[in-house]
C-alpha cells in the first residue's frame, strides 16, 4: 500500500515497504514534536494574590476599626444605638471575615462578602443622610464610618472588574462627601464636603490603584507564566525525543542492522545469526517493556550529563575518569543532573558579566567511594558567596539544598570575584550497592576536537565497546518519572526583579504608567484646594500664602520625584532628597499655622507627606519611611508641646496618618511575601510541566519508533531465529530492510512516501540510494512536491549511484540529488520544490 504524498517527519514515519509493514503504523499517531499541547489551567497568581488581597483588608480593617473605637462610642447614640452597633459590627467584621476564609474559602464566596460589605457600607452612608443626622459637635470629630471608606473600596477592588471598582469609589467618596458636608459644624458646609470627598478620593485611588495594578500584573504573569510553560514543556519534549531517537537508533544500528547486514551478505553462520537475531528481539521487547527499577548504570549518567551540559553550554569541556561501573540510585542520579545543570545555568548567566576574555567551562566526572564526584568550573566574573542573599534559591536550594537532602551528597560552592567559580557535587554511599558492572564511558573530547555537526545535542555521542551495555543501561531507565526535563532551564517571562530576589513591587505596580500619572495629577489637585480654599484666613496670616504654596511646591516635587522610573530599592540619594523635602513641607506649615487651628483640613500636609512615605514603602524603603514619618510625629508633637497643648492633643495630630502608613507598609510587605510565592509556584509548575511533556514524548516517541523497527525489521528477525541457509531472496530482503532501516535514521525527513516505495524498487534494481538528512531538528514543513520529484528520479534508474541530500535550513536551497549512471548530473533542488541542473 502507498501512502499519499504528505510530508511525515521521522517521528510519524509510516513507511510503505510491504503492506505487512505499514499496516502496524498507520495505528501510531501523535502530536508533531514542534507542538505542544497543554492543557489550559489557571497559573495561580492571580488566585494567590486575590487571597492575599482580601487578607490585607482585613488587616487594614483591624487598624481603622481600631481608630474608629473611640468615635464610634462618642457618637452610637447618632441615630440610634441599635443601628449604630449594628453597622459598626457589619462594617467591621465583614472585611475581618473574608481574611479569616481567604485561605481556604471559595473565590466566589469571598467576592459575595467584598460585595455584601460594599453594599452595607453604602447601606450606612444612605441611612445616615435619610435619617437626618445633623451637625457633630466638633469635639466629637468626623463621623465615624467616614473612617471605613476606604476598606469596602479596596476590597471591591479585589474582587471585581476595574470599571466596576472605580465607579463604587467614586460612588463611595460622593456619598462620604455628603455626610461630612450634613455633620459639619464649619461654615461652609459644602466646601468640607467637597474636600473631604476629593481627599478620600485621593487616598483610596493610591491603595485601589495598587490593587487594580497588581491584579493585572497578576494577569500578565500568569499569561507570561503558561506561554513560557509551554515554550519549556516544548523544549523539554524536544530534548526527549531527541535523545530517546538517539537510544534507539543505537539499538538499531549496533543490533538490527549488524544483523540484517551479517545475515544479508551471508558472512556469518546461520547459528551465529540466529543467536543475534533472538538478541536483538529480545532487546526490542525489553524497550517496548522497560522495568521500573531503582538503579542506574554509572556510565548512563555521564552520559546523562553530557547530553545537559552539551544543552546548556554548547562549548562546555567533558571530561570522564570513571574506570570501573558502579551502580547508582535513580534519584541520586537526578539530584546529581540537577545540581550540575542549575551549575551551568547559573555559569552561563553570570560568569560572564564583566569578563574581558570568553568563559571557559569545564565538567569533570570522577569516582568518589564508590559514589561519582562531579566538579563544574569556569573562569569567569566569579562572585561573593557571602554577599548571595538566603532567599536566593538558586545555590541554597537547587544545587548545595538538593544534594543536602540525599543520603551521602553533598555540594561545595568556591568562587572568589575575578577568580572564577567551582561548584564540586559529590555523592559517596554508606554501602555499595551490588550489580553486574559494563564498560566505562569513554572519555568525552573537548568541544575543538569534535566537528560542528556533532556539538548539537543530536550528535552521535558513541561509546567504545558493545553497544549492548548501553542498551542493559536503558533497560533500567524509568519511564517515570522522567528525569530529562532537568536538561531544560525553566526561565520565565516575569517582571524585573530586584536584587533580594524578589519581584519588584513598584515594577509590578507600573508606578510609571497612566495610572500613576493620573493619581499624581489628583494629589496635586487635592491638596491645592485643600491648602487654598481657606484663602480668608490665610490672607490674615502675613507669610500664610507664600508659605503654603511653597509647601504645596515641596511636597509635590517629592511625590513627582518618587514616582519616576528608578531600581528598587529606591537609591539612597533619592530617598534622602525625598525625606528632606517632606521635611521641608512640615517645617513650612509648621510656621504660619497653629495647632489649634479648627479648619478642616488645616493640617493637610500631615496626610500629603503620609502619603508620600506610603509610596516609599512601595518603592522599597521601608525603614526610611517609618523614620521619615517618626521624624515627622516627633516635629509634629514637639510643635504642639511649644504652642502649650498636651502631648496627646500632638498625638492625635498624626496618629490616623499612622494607620495608613501602618496599611500601606503591610500591603507590601504581603506583596512582597506573595511575589516570593508566585515565583516558587511558577517555578515548580513549570518544572512539572517540562516532566509531564518530557515523559509523555518518551513513551511516544517510543512507541512510534518502536513501531517503526517491528514492522519493517521483525518480520525479518523472526525468520532469521530459525537457523536455516537464507537463500538469494532472504538474502536480498534482508539487505533491503537494512537499507530502509539507515534510510529511516540518516534520512529522516526523506523517510516518506513516495520516496520509501522508489527507494526500495531501485534498490531491487541494483541502483545504490544514499538518503542523507542535514536539516537537523527543523525540518521541512512539506516535502510533497520534492518527494514526488524525488521519486521520479530514483524510477528512471536502472543501474548506478543515487544520493540524496536534505540540506539545512539556513540554505536558500531545499536539497542536493546526484546522479552517477549512463551520465553523471547533480540537480538542486529549490524551496518550492523544483529541480534545476547545479
């Protein structure tokens, strides 16, 4: 039977020898190896953040619940106790209970209850202008749900989309706006409801457009996350079927060919071929059946190692002194990989920063008590073990934590800056471990000796010996769980992170973007009305307006300053600067106002510098920040002790603008935490993907090439058992099998009908066919009209020399075909498929 001419890879091979032959195949199909499909499931970072999100407002409830104790109990009788303690307890303890479920509770519950406590808090606010409360005493201060707004907006915020958020804001601040403006006992009513409204605004959008930000960079980073999972989980299968392809090409070409071969040409005993052959079954049946063991062969994991450190430094030098084979657990031998590879990782990413000359890399395998010792260096940059942060995963965790945590391993990092770095990772068991010992690896040359074709990761790593130790060494591979995907570096598309490790909050937050731009232009614009409104009173004061504005000028340049592109943690000098021009706005407010002062909002720049320092702690500077603002209570109370008030009239002064730097210092401090946590998540998941798509393309990849050697190749051995004079028939197929089965291997892509059929036919013929595949991993996409051309090629020969060569991709051409007959003519072959005299 004759397959139509469609392009088919060596994976999905489907050669059309015989029917008896094609017909097992037709059954063995997969998913092309440069696709990979994974399913689509939630990353989990915005999951994690949106818990994370709830518990940090029911912090921020705990603190202004706790500011709001002494109000609220001045005030319960305003309009009714009962409705009183009742609202306070629903606007409390709502938030409070959505922190205490958000670990373990259904997303869609706590939604409901940030829902349920935006609505009760617009519930109260109505109430209160329904029921007609009117002006507090001044003594009794603002309202006290006026000093919630902020929590059932933040948590709306958490819980749904933007537009839905900023509108319930907007909706929020107008109707506290209000109250204030019907509680007031000033003047002018009005203007304090409409500063108290935008002041509110002001606030929340910097705490809401942190949440917004957040849950979109969570956004992004998931998307990010899969993508890269994906690019990953692809690679890694790539890896696998390249080096499964590899194990049993080699079986094929040391067994199955030697045999078909031996026996096609008659120059063995019919017993001798009978022996091999029975062999060579034996061996496919043990791949199509491999046990699950707990050892490997030592050589196998230098191989192993070979094949990883040739992924991840192409122009790494291999050396091996294992003599004699031992015998090493499974997970021994994928902590010793992974250590190796996160070794070379690490080497490839930093050892050459600021080094003058290339990086030169070595892996020496050696034996250690029975055990393997595995030294990885470089000349690099070289760096400070000391200065690495803890949190740092990479040598902690990934190299020195998981040998550490194996029976007998250990790991030892040297590096000196300049000096280059040395990573020495060694196992020695308590006891040997007993097993039939195999030839030693040969030692690896160094990239200079081997020519270009074999340094990528499919080049023919040969062994010197019986290829049947290597095939014994595969029979104790385990198909699970995999262990290549270690070959894999597992990078993905995050934000920048700063230099602890960390995902940058700011960077996260994007302080540069419109948002931002837009909140800046909101603070300014707050704070000008609150600092100019009251231009009567400021007019009797001599220096009161040019004091105020030049105020207004520091502490806006502070907050533009704080706001523009910088690494985190913010630099020194502009924290400093930062701190000095709050300072300045405090020591100029300080001047021409008094603390007795019954404005409203007479002491605006306490909230304006609050604010800013808010910012601070998001930009890194945690510390500062909470000096900048004790400096600040201190100035503030040793202001009022001199204009003859009491230390805690002071206190009162500054201690609700500690409360939100309180909030705003656990919110990034939780980001921080949570921005840990997404990375180690989507570290591992990636990890696990990489594992899953690895094993699963070892078990298809399998199965396709297994399919592929026991319908063209068993047939064949199966007669051969039997131990009987081969005719000139037997003979001729047996060399035509031999033929098809290097065709398949060498000639990957040109494994493929029409050209399987014409191949075999001019072979009958006596025409000698060479099928050479050069395009490596990347493979013609469709090969249709070439294959067709090919095929015609090959039935005009009767006699003479044919080959065929699949040149690589980067040529401008498709393929090379020379005829040696009657004439001898070379064709090339274009892109498009047609052919032209060269």
């Amino acid at each position: 039977m004759t397959l139509p001419p469609t392009p088919v890879d060596a994976e999905s091979a489907r050669p059309s020898v015989h029917a008896a032959f094609t017909s097992p195949l037709l059954a063995v199909r997969r998913t092309p190896s440069a696709v990979i499909n994974l399913p689509v499931q939630a990353d989990g970072a915005r999951d994690r953040l949106t818990r994370m999100l709830y518990l940090a407002v029911g912090g921020g409830a705990i603190i202004f619940g706790g500011l709001s104790i002494q109000p609220f109990l001045a005030q319960a009788h305003e309009p009714a106790l009962e409705l009183s303690w009742t609202a306070w307890l629903l606007v409390f303890g709502l938030p409070l209970l959505s922190a205490v479920l958000s670990r373990h509770a259904p997303l869609s519950l706590l939604r409901r209850l940030a829902l349920l406590h935006g609505l009760v808090f617009i519930a109260i606010l109505v109430g209160w202008l329904i029921l007609g409360a009117g002006a507090l005493p001044q003594e009794l201060g603002i309202p006290w749900v006026l000093s919630f707004t902020g929590i059932p907006c933040v948590a709306v915020a958490v819980a749904e989309r933007g537009w839905v958020a900023w509108s319930f804001i907007v909706l929020a601040c107008t109707l506290s706006g209000l109250v204030r403006a019907v509680t007031t006992p000033n003047y002018r009513p009005a203007l304090v409801g409409v500063e108290d409204g935008l002041y509110s605004l002001l606030l929340i959008s910097v705490f809401a457009g942190f949440t917004l930000a957040l849950r979109r960079s969570a956004g992004r980073i998931e998307a990010a996350a899969r993508l890269s999972r994906a690019a990953d989980a692809g690679r890694a299968a790539r890896t696998a079927r390249t080096q499964e392809r590899q194990i049993i090409d080699a079986l094929v070409h040391d067994s199955v060919i030697s045999t078909l071969l031996v026996a096609g040409l008659g120059r063995a005993d019919p017993a001798v071929v009978a022996r091999q052959a029975a062999t060579t079954i034996e061996k496919l049946d043990a791949l199509s059946n491999p046990t699950s063991v707990d050892v490997v062969l030592r050589s196998g994991l230098w191989l192993r190692l070979s094949a990883v450190a040739r992924d991840l430094a192409p122009d790494v030098i291999l050396r091996s002194e294992l003599h004699l084979e031992r015998l090493i657990p499974v997970h021994v031998g994928d902590a010793v990989v992974g250590a190796v590879g996160e070794a070379l990782r690490n080497s490839m990413a930093a050892a050459g920063v600021g080094h003058r000359h290339p990086v030169i890399r070595r892996v020496t395998v050696r034996p250690a008590g029975g055990g393997i010792q595995v030294l990885v260096a470089d000349d690099g940059a070289g760096f400070d073990p000391a200065l690495v942060p803890q949190e740092r995963l990479g040598i902690a965790q990934s190299i020195v934590g998981r040998m550490h945590r194996i029976a007998g391993g250990a790991a030892v990092v040297r590096s000196r800056p300049g000096q280059g770095t040395e990573v020495l990772i060694t196992w020695i068991p308590a006891t040997a471990i007993r097993g039939v010992p195999a030839p030693a690896p040969a030692r690896a040359p160094a990239p200079t000796d081997r020519p270009d074709g074999d340094r990528r990761l499919g080049g023919d790593r040969r062994v010197p010996g019986d290829r049947r130790a290597d095939a014994r060494g595969q029979e104790r591979r385990r198909v699970e769980p995999d262990r290549r995907a270690d070959s894999v570096a597992v990078t993905e598309t995050l934000p920048a992170r700063d230099r602890r490790g960390t995902l940058s909050l700011s960077g996260t937050l994007g302080l540069s973007t419109p948002l931002a731009l837009a909140v800046l232009v909101l603070f300014v614009a707050v704070h000008a009305l609150l600092a100019f409104a009251d231009s009567e009173s400021l007019a009797r004061q001599p220096l009161g307006i040019p004091l105020d504005l030049l105020a207004l000028v520091a502490v806006s340049a502070a907050a533009l300053w704080i706001t523009l592109p910088a690494k985190d943690p913010f630099p020194p000098s502009r924290t400093f600067g930062i701190l000095v021009l709050c300072s300045v706005t405090a020591g100029l407010m300080y001047l021409q106002i008094s603390p007795l002062d019954a404005r409203p909002f007479a002491h605006w720049h306490l909230g304006a510098v609050t604010l800013v320092l808010v910012v601070l702690v998001a930009r890194g500077r945690t510390g500062w920040a909470w000096v900048g603002y004790a400096a600040l209570a201190a100035a503030t109370v040793a202001w009022t002790l001199a204009n003859g008030l009491a230390l805690v009239d002071g206190v009162n002064l500054v201690v609700r603008h500690g409360g939100t730097l309180l909030v705003g210092t656990l919110f990034a401090m939780g980001m921080r935490r949570s921005g840990r946590t997404l990375l180690v998540l989507i570290r591992e998941r990636g990890e696990r993907a990489s594992s899953e798509a690895t094993s699963g393309a070892v078990v298809e990849e399998r199965e396709v090439q297994l399919a592929r050697v026991n319908a063209l190749a068993r047939p064949a051995l199966t007669r051969l058992m039997s131990a009987h004079e081969l005719d000139d028939a037997e003979r001729a197929e047996c060399l035509l099998v031999e033929g098809s089965l290097r065709d398949a291997i060498r000639g990957r892509s040109l494994f493929v009908e029409p050209i399987i059929t014409a191949t075999r036919n001019a072979r009958t013929r006596g025409v000698e066919v060479t099928l050479l595949d050069d395009s490596g991993d990347n493979q013609p996409t469709d090969v249709s009209l070439f294959a067709r051309l090919v095929a015609d090629q090959l039935d005009a020969l009767s006699f003479g020399r044919f080959t065929l060569r699949l040149l690589p991709v980067a040529r401008a051409e498709l393929a090379t075909i020379v005829v040696e007959s009657a004439e001898h003519r070379m064709l090339v072959v274009d892109a498009d498929g047609t052919a032209r005299d060269a």
